[in-house]
C-alpha cells in the first residue's frame, strides 16, 4: 500500500518553496480559501503566490491522503492494473498526480487540466526536480472545454472538483470524463453528505452508460444507504509543523473524511464486501457494518467462532473484507 504522508520529493520541492514565507500570512490566506470552498466556492480566490502556497500547505496532505487511499482500494481490488496514461481534471498543484505516480509505477504520460494560472505555475516548479513528473503536460482551460480537447487515459482521474460545478455542468462532464476513459475513472469528493450525493449521482448516470464499479462497492445496483447514512471514509495522516501551523491545530495528525468511486470499462468477476464504519470490538464478538453483493449487512461475529473473530478483529473502516461462512447460531444479521 502506498503511504498517505506527502512523497519526500514532494516535500523537499514544498520546504524550498516554503523559505521566507510568512506561516502568519499563509494561516490568514488558508482560512479565507477553507471558508470560500465551504460556502461552494470554487479556486477563483487563489490568485497570488502566497494563496497557491497556503492552499498547498492546508489542502495538499489532506488530499493527497484521500486520493492515495482510493487509489489503494483500486489497487488492492484490481492488482494486475498497471495504467500507462493519466489524465488528471481539476488537478490544482497536482496532488492526484503525485499519488498515482506513487500508486503506480507503470504511469509514464501525465496531462493535468485546470483553469487556475497561479496553482498551475505552482504545480509546475513543484515538478521540476521530479524525473517521473518534471515532462508532464499541464493545459489551462476550464475543466469541459479542455477536457474536449485531451486524449484519452487509460487513469483518469477527478477529485475534490466536481463540487465546484453546478449540477448540469456536472452531469455533462460525467459523460465527457468517461468518455476520455480508456480503462478506470477515480472521483474523490469531500467526505459530506453534499460529496457522497455528488458520487452516487455519477456513479448511476456511468453506470447507465456501461460503467462498472470497481471499489468501494461489491455491486452495481443502487446504494442500500438512507438518508441520514452517507458512504464515506477516514484517512489519518501526520501533520507537519508548518501544516500546524497553517491549520491553527495542536494535534500532531489529521483525519480526511472523503467518498469516492472508481469505475471501469470492464466487470470484476468478483468484489469483496466493504466495511463501512470502524468496527466495534467487544469481549464478546465483533460487530461491523459491511456492504456486500446482497446489500447492507451487520455482521456479527462471536468470540467463539476463533478463526473468524481473529479476522473480524482485524477489520478496519475502509476495507475490503470477504464474508465469512459461519455455522448456524454464529450470527449475521440482515
């Protein structure tokens, strides 16, 4: 599994970036960003140096860390996918393409889209030391018109952007996303109840046209969720002092909640249930809530049944986990 803390090539390019600037002044800038995307706004306010900077200092870790997680659910899920093209929409300072070049060894061609100049810029001089990064090709354009124009990837991926779109924009670039896809498109949004809808309005409209779900869910059909439940995920990362400093924050770490979905061209001869809350863990049994191919299960499973409860004591929020056979008496409930 690819680690969720930043890269030390990426972090080397960060702390050189970093010299001289003001943790005062990027602190001030990051808190008005954070509350201009809360409100729904999009990258509009990241117009100088400084805003590029303090965006990177406050959002990059935490992002990366969502993507990486996703991209580790593909990748556990899908071990032989080894993807050549990326193409990265919405690509900000490029986190999503510092991940998938982590994820995967086999990436040799990187496009990223974004209609900001400045993350651009950024983004660019954050490569330039990078022998797998440093021959990208980053096109300015708004996220559609550009996408028209880029090849297809056989990796495309989108995160934390979609948000940023109304809903007709963002059900015509659903399409146009997966028809720029060769193999697999990743979508990471904020884990919220706004992001998970977002996900499972993409998430039915590509399946309509032919998509199939890789990770989280072991299905196709509908989400068995109901409102006030949403499907959504932690990371844990460290936070650097510069990162606290930015954030205003005593703890040494960071919980990035996301959602996230990745489709494919192709089905899976078989997906693994996923755990869909930390487990809880008692003297005597393990309960965990799982979404399987039948749909939502909670699981059961006693201190008695040693082999499995060995296992289930084990689960994690987040993971893929194959249902266990119990005798009966064992306990599953619906």
């Amino acid at each position: 599994m690819t680690s969720p803390d930043l890269p030390a090539e990426l972090k080397a390019a960060l702390d050189a970036k970093l010299r001289g600037f003001s943790r005062s002044d990027a602190a001030e800038r990051s808190a008005l960003i954070s509350k201009n995307y809360r409100d729904g706004g999009g990258s509009g306010t990241i117009r100088s140096e400084t805003d590029a900077l303090a965006y990177a200092l406050a959002r990059m870790p935490a992002t990366y860390a969502a993507v990486t997680a996703s991209l580790n659910a593909l990748g556990e899920i899908r071990p032989d996918f080894a993807p050549k093209t990326l193409l990265d929409i919405g690509a900000g300072p490029g986190t999503a393409s510092w991940a998938a070049a982590e994820a995967f060894s086999s990436l040799r061609g990187f496009t990223l889209l974004d209609a900001n100049d400045t993350l651009r810029k950024l983004a660019l001089d954050l490569v330039s030391e990078s022998f797998r990064l440093r021959e990208l090709h980053y096109e300015r354009g708004e996220a559609r018109n550009a996408l028209i124009k880029a090849d297809a990837a056989d990796l495309v991926v989108a995160s934390y952007m979609i948000g940023e779109l109304s809903a007709a924009e963002q059900n015509a670039l659903a399409v146009l996303m997966w028809e720029k896809t060769r193999d697999t498109l990743l979508v990471v949004e904020p884990g919220t109840p706004a992001g998970y809808a977002r996900i499972i309005a993409l998430r039915e409209r590509l399946i309509a046209a032919g998509a199939h779900v890789a990770a989280p869910c072991p299905h196709d059909g509908t989400c068995p969720l109901a409102a006030p439940d949403w499907c959504h995920f932690t990371q844990r990362l460290q936070r650097s002092r510069a990162h606290k400093q930015v954030k205003g924050a005593e703890l040494p770490f960071e919980d990035e909640r996301f959602a996230y979905v990745a489709l494919t061209r192709a089905p899976l001869a078989a997906r693994p249930a996923r755990v869909l809350a930390q487990p809880v863990l008692s003297k005597v049994e393990v309960t965990a809530k799982l979404c399987t191919p039948a749909g939502l299960v909670l699981s059961r499973t006693p201190r008695r049944a040693k082999a499995h409860y060995a296992l289930a004591r084990r689960w994690r929020w987040g993971d893929a986990v194959v249902e266990q056979t119990r005798r009966p008496g064992e306990g599953r409930d619906p």
